[in-house]
C-alpha cells in the first residue's frame, strides 16, 4: 500500500474554516476504489496544523493524484494555507492497521 502523512500550515484566520474547505476534496476521495483510508486530525501542539494520513492500493495512488477532484481539492486548499505543505510518502507492505504489540488492551 501507499501511506501518506502530510503536514498542512493553514493561516490563523483560515483555521475554523478549514474543514470545509477540504470536504468536497475528502468525500471525493474516499469513494475512490483505490482509497484505504483519508482522515483528518488537528495537531495539539500547534494550533494552525492539520495532519492527514491517507493510504491507498498500489493502483489507487496514481488515479488519485490525476484525477479532477485531486486537482480542485489542492486549489480549494491553496487560499488557506501559509506555507507548503509537507509531506511522507512510501510504499509498505500491509494492508491496513495493525493492533500495536507494545500496548495490548484486554
């Protein structure tokens, strides 16, 4: 699978906004075939960062960054964010989310 990590710095007056203006582009995303997961969080040391980690099939990758919506969703975004993002992508092996190994709760 592709697992992508990548680091949003949005504009403090962009903030509360943000979410919305990354729906369409979210929702389009995850009915992709090839889309594992596309989620959301908001960092708690920096109150202007949003962090999303995505993953998708080996095949899903590259539909998704040539697709319409890819290319909407980067410019929805552009307007609100006050840096370029930053960004980890790699391919590894699985399929999803493992239980943690260190940390079992019964």
């Amino acid at each position: 699978m592709i697992f992508i990590v990548v680091k949003f710095d949005v504009k403090p007056e962009s903030v509360g906004g943000f979410p919305d203006a990354v729906k369409e582009f979210t929702e389009a995303t995850r009915s992709e075939p090839g889309n594992l997961w596309f989620e959301w969080s908001k960092s708690l040391e920096k109150d202007n960062e949003f962090v999303l980690v995505e993953a998708f099939t080996d095949e899903g990758a590259e539909p998704h960054v040539k697709g319409e919506h890819f290319k909407n969703g980067l410019e929805a975004m552009r307007p609100h964010l006050a840096s370029t993002p930053k960004i980890i992508s790699r391919k590894i092996d699985g399929e999803g989310w493992d239980e943690m190994g260190e940390l079992q709760i019964d």
